[in-house]
C-alpha cells in the first residue's frame, strides 16, 4: 500500500478530532459543535479550533454553510475505512 504523502498526514490530535466528528456524525443527523468535540476528546476549545482549521485545509473536514457550528468528515467514504498510516506519531 502507497504511503500518503506527509502534507496528508494527520497528527494524533488531529486524528482524536477527526474520530469524534466521525463518530458523533455516524450517532446524530448532523455533525458536532465545538464544544461536542471538547467535551468527547478533553481538548482545548482553542486546541480543537487550530486543528480543525487543519484539517478543513487537508480536506478531512467540512463545515456545512447552512449550519455554522456543525462540522462533518469530508468524504463519506471515510467513515466506513480509515488508514492507520494518516497518524503521524509526534516526536
């Protein structure tokens, strides 16, 4: 299997942020707020708003325009296989 290339790579607080928005997508019809996410990974709420900022940039997040404080993965297809190998381990 291809690595991805490192500017696709997530870090593991990256990752956690990503596994709660998938996770509280696939138990509600919409995405979680901010705090949704604070209160699922015990970031930060300035923590999670750095990464989430990230991780719209890579294409893993969206924000739904008509709902301005609910985020959901990007690609549907993500929820269903997600490669280990994106967790970039922190030095």
């Amino acid at each position: 299997m291809a690595k991805l290339p490192e500017s696709l790579r997530l870090t593991t607080t990256q990752y956690n942020i990503w596994t709660a928005i998938a996770r509280f997508a696939l138990g509600h019809a919409y995405g979680p707020s901010v705090r949704d996410i604070h209160q699922a990974t015990g970031h930060s709420i300035s923590t999670i708003n750095t990464n989430l900022r990230v991780l719209q940039a890579k294409g893993y997040v969206a924000m739904p325009e008509d709902r301005l404080s609910s985020y959901r993965p990007a690609r549907a297809v993500d929820l269903l296989v997600w490669p280990m190998e994106v967790i970039k381990k922190a030095g």
